[in-house]
C-alpha cells in the first residue's frame, strides 16, 4: 500500500497540479483527464509526483531539473502570468511547450497598487490604529498630512498588461501625469510620456514596479537609482522582488531618504522573519497576494483549463511562451 504522500499509479491521462484551481474549471480536465493535485510544494515532493504528469499546471515555483523527473510531460501551463516559476531553457531544451494566461490578474494588481498608495498616502492603518488604541482627537491629527493623488506624478516601470491597467486608471481616474518605461518607448500608450528611468525616477510621486524579472531588470532599482528618487516618493512593487536590491531599499526607507514603500513580492518567499523590511513602520508588506481575487482566480483557472484541454487533444496552445 502506498503512503499518502505518494502520487498514485496512472490510469488516464494525468494533469498535476501545483495549487488549486477553481471547481468548475478542474471538472472540464477531469471530464477527460486524473487531476491529481501535489500535497505540497517541496522540490522533492515536486519531482516526485511530477514523473507520472503528462501536464504540469504551475502555481508554486518549479524546481530546475523538474523536467528531467517527467519522461511523459507534454507541456506546461502556468495558472497565471509571470514565467519566473518555471525554468524556461530547460522547458525548451526538453521540447516542452509552455503557456500562461496574460491578462488574468491585470484588473486586481492595478487596483491593489492604487489601495496600497491610499493606504500610505492617507495613513489609513495607523489612523484606524490609533482611533482603537487612542481616541478620535489622535487619530484625526495624522489627517494633516494625507495627500490627494489628483495632478501627481504616477511613474510606471513595465507597461505590459498590467502597467497599462494601471495607467489607464491613474490618467483617466485620478487626474495624474502619467511617466513610463520600458525597452521599448515607441511602444507605450498614447496617453503616457515614455522617459528614461532616470527621468522616471527624479520626477515621479509613486514609482511603480510592474515589469518582467529578467536577467536586464534584476536588481534595476538599486542604490543608485534610489538616489534619484523624490525624497517624499513611495515606491510599490508588484513585479517580482529581485527588480529592487532589497538591501539598498531597505536602507534608505530606514534613513527616510524616500517616504515609504509597498512590497508585495520578496528576493525569497516567504519572507524572513528577520527581514529588515519587518522592522520598518514606512513600509506596508502583503504577501504576494495584488493578483489574487475572487474574479483573477477564476480567469487564471478557466484560462489554465482552456490550455490544458488544448494539449491533450494535441492542438495548438493560444498563448505559447516558447
């Protein structure tokens, strides 16, 4: 008899998945296809049950040798956006094909930036904490200092689906002058100024990061560049942790050489209790969640479903990554 955490001897087709993925969209795989879903995330639990997959549906980083743990792999969807969790050369090297759902969680972390900079611009934690801890006249002092976003500067770092969302939002909603950067500048919306980043920086209020990890964009904000920054700017990071040098960050928010940061994502995840971000009180931290909601969850998994019943009838995937 097999232990639990051991992945059961194939039958039909087997799809793996390495999180959830909404009710109904897993039963369309399950009409034609074994879901079976990992008991965790470990590498080792990884490449284990990964042996059996014919399709891998990605929520969890993926260790690098996993494909040389899966001879009956077909390919690989990601349920969500970012390819970071999956190791690309070797995808291609072992011919496997590749998909994401673009697009899905645009809405959710355009709307989580703009929460996360009325939060701080507004005080809105520390008020609701001092109106429970210490009454109406001291909550009601730290409103002197909130600001309006109407006629500041939004700067954008990647102005892909996301990046444009938000733009969309800050420019026709809010009023605000709306700076952008990106590879390429030829290529941002209309009503966006395409700059340098380091016009980007020295004249932007909020600075958000909402590009591709790569090997170009890792550590793209780092000391120097914080340097150029606006001393009361907010910085918010939606696009992975490693875009910013996490250390360089962490100092001047500590020297208050910029105002404040939201972080959602982190060089390593979970974050460190000892994380010198902890420690800070001009920071707010959520743990990798801008792009979760009920509506993103679902548009990721019924999107994740369409490619994976696409690769086992053998057709070709919409949105191919390689």
């Amino acid at each position: 008899m097999s232990r639990p955490s051991e992945p059961p001897a194939p039958s039909r087709a087997v799809v793996l998945l390495t999180g959830p993925m909404e009710a109904g969209a897993r039963a369309r795989i399950e009409a034609v296809a074994d879901v079976r879903e990992v008991p965790d995330t470990q590498p080792q639990t990884l490449r284990e049950w990964a042996a059996d997959a014919d399709v891998l549906v990605v929520r969890a980083m993926l260790p690098a040798d996993i494909f040389e743990h899966a001879p009956r792999l077909r390919g690989v969807v990601r349920q969500g956006v970012g390819l970071d969790m999956v190791p690309m050369d070797s995808a291609r090297a072992h011919g496997l094909p590749v998909a994401n759902v673009p697009g899905s969680n645009r809405h959710a972390v355009a709307e989580h930036v703009i929460a996360c900079i009325g939060a701080l611009t507004r005080r809105i934690a520390r008020m609701d904490a001092e109106l429970h801890l210490n009454g109406w006249s001291d909550a009601r002092k730290l409103a002197d200092a909130g600001c309006e976003l109407f006629g500041k500067t939004m700067g954008i770092v990647g102005l892909g689906s996301i990046g444009t969302r938000l733009a969309e939002i800050c420019d026709h909603g809010f009023g605000m002058t709306v700076l952008g950067y990106q590879r390429r500048l030829d290529a941002v919306p209309a009503f966006v100024r395409g700059v340098s980043l380091e016009e980007l920086l020295a004249l932007s209020d909020f600075v958000v990061l909402a590009c591709p990890l790569t090997a170009e964009t890792r550590h793209l904000i780092d000391a120097r560049r914080i340097a150029l920054m606006k001393p009361g700017a907010l910085l918010v990071n939606v696009a992975r942790g490693a875009v910013a040098d996490e250390a360089a960050l962490a100092e001047a928010l500590r020297e208050r050489r910029i105002a404040g940061a939201a972080l959602d994502v982190f060089e390593q995840q979970p974050l460190a209790p000892d994380h010198p971000f902890l420690q800070l009180h001009n920071v707010l931290l959520t743990p990798h969640v801008a792009g979760l909601t009920v509506e993103s969850m679902q548009r990721m998994s019924d999107g994740a479903a369409d490619e994976v019943l696409r690769l086992l009838r053998g057709e070709p995937l919409i949105n191919r990554c390689n």
